[in-house]
C-alpha cells in the first residue's frame, strides 16, 4: 500500500465507542418507555428488579453496535515485511485492526453472558473467514485469517497474522484448511498455509510461511513433519532406520 495517511487508532477506538453508545442508548430508553406505557406507576423496587435485563440490553446493544462499527472501520492491509513506524499507512491500519478487533474481542468476552458459543461468530462479524463447524481458541488479526469447514483449533493455541522481528513487523495471511485438527497451546504464525486434514500436535510452533501439505502431521518447536494420516483417517507416524511406524485412530 502506498500513499495514504495512517489513522488515528485513539480517534478511531474512541469513535466505535462513542458512537456505540449514542446507538444504544436511545433503545435502552425506548424500552424503558414502552414498560412505562404498558404499566404506568410502576413502584420502585420494580424498576429495580428490572435493572439486569435492562442491563443485559444495554449491554449486548451497545456491543453489537460496536460490532458493526468495528466491521465498517477494518482497513485493507498487503502482506509484507515493514518498519515497526505507524505513520506508514500499512502499518498504521494494521495498529488500528488489530485495536478495534482486540476490544470486539474483548466486549463480547466481558461477562456475565459473555463469549463462550459466541467466539466463532465475532470472529466471522470482526473479519475472520470462519468456515462451517471451524472452532478457534484465539485469532489475533482475524482479518487475516481464515479456516476451513470443520477445523479446530484447540485450547490455549494462537493463530497470528504478524511476528515481530525486531524494529520490523511481518504481516502475512493464515490459511487453514478444511477438517484441520491443531493441538491446544500451539502457536500458528504469519504466511502460513496448512492443507486440508492436517493434524498439528499440541504444544507446537509453526514458522511464518510455513506451508503443510494435506494430511500430514506436524510436531515440535519448530514443527517438523512426522507421518501422514492415511485413508481411514489413521495417524502414522515416521520412524527413522526401519523403526517402523506407529498408528492411531482421530
């Protein structure tokens, strides 16, 4: 991306929030005026004992308003490697995309009746190309990702569309595959594309711009190949001087 200003990322977090709020407000207001119609002089304590679901209207008005104005607000960013300076435009929508989807996140998780069976569809509303079934532990940059139908990522694992290299940030797309199983506490970088019906064990480290062909397994830090999943869906796994193989049922 060339030319062009980068954004104001306090102007823009603070925009979002305003602007959710003067949306949510006057719903919040036009239900409490629609109780007062329907049963005039309600005493006190009643309105007291109203305040949770009054709150819980307040609450999910105003984040998805924010929701739709964090949507409306992510800016294009090209893949690449740039100096860590937020006037570069490129980097600067990067700062503000990953601000606004970090505080989606951060809303839709704050409880009480907060994200769990909801991450999968903020992800998709702040970015992410979730496929049908696809179930994500944590995206950073979810405009930079997308998973195909029916992969998992487990507990604890983090999927990153950019690294830091010292005075320089690496941004680049993640691809995931259909039926794609990541073990949990596995870390997935920039660039990298995983094939469909991958198996990455836990606790691994995949490279940025890695690229993992079908149906194979991965393992370590970094991860290395070490089998493949056979037609029937079984683990085999490598060994080296003809120690043979070892299989297992997904």
């Amino acid at each position: 991306m060339k030319g062009g200003k980068a954004p104001n990322v306090t102007a823009w977090l603070y925009g979002v929030l305003i602007g959710s709020g003067l949306i949510a407000f006057p719903i919040v207001l036009a239900f409490c005026y629609v109780v007062h119609l329907a049963v005039p002089g309600l005493p006190f304590y009643v309105w007291a004992a109203l305040t949770p679901l009054i709150y819980l209207i307040a609450k999910w008005t105003f984040n998805f308003a924010a929701l739709g104005l964090i949507r409306a607000s992510l800016r294009p960013v090209n893949e690449g490697y740039y100096d860590m300076d937020p006037s570069n435009p490129n980097v600067g929508n990067w700062m503000l995309n990953a601000s606004l989807t970090s505080m989606g996140r951060y809303l839709v998780g704050f409880l009480p009746l907060g994200q769990p069976g909801l991450a999968s569809h903020v992800l998709r509303i702040i970015g992410a190309r979730m496929g049908r079934n696809a179930i994500a532990s944590s995206i950073i940059d979810p405009p930079l990702v997308e998973m195909g139908d029916g992969s998992v990522a487990g507990g604890g694992s983090i999927i990153s569309g950019h690294a830091l290299d010292g005075k320089k940030i690496y941004v680049g797309r993640v691809k995931i595959g259909r039926n794609v199983l990541i073990g949990g506490n596995t870390i997935v970088l920039p660039g990298v594309e995983i094939g469909d019906g991958a198996v990455i064990a836990a606790m691994s480290l995949i490279p940025k711009k890695t690229k993992i062909p079908p149906r194979t397994v991965w393992m370590g830090i970094p991860a290395r190949q070490v089998g493949y999943v056979d037609e029937e869906g079984n683990i085999i796994i490598e060994r080296k001087e003809g120690e043979g193989g070892v299989s297992g049922h997904i």
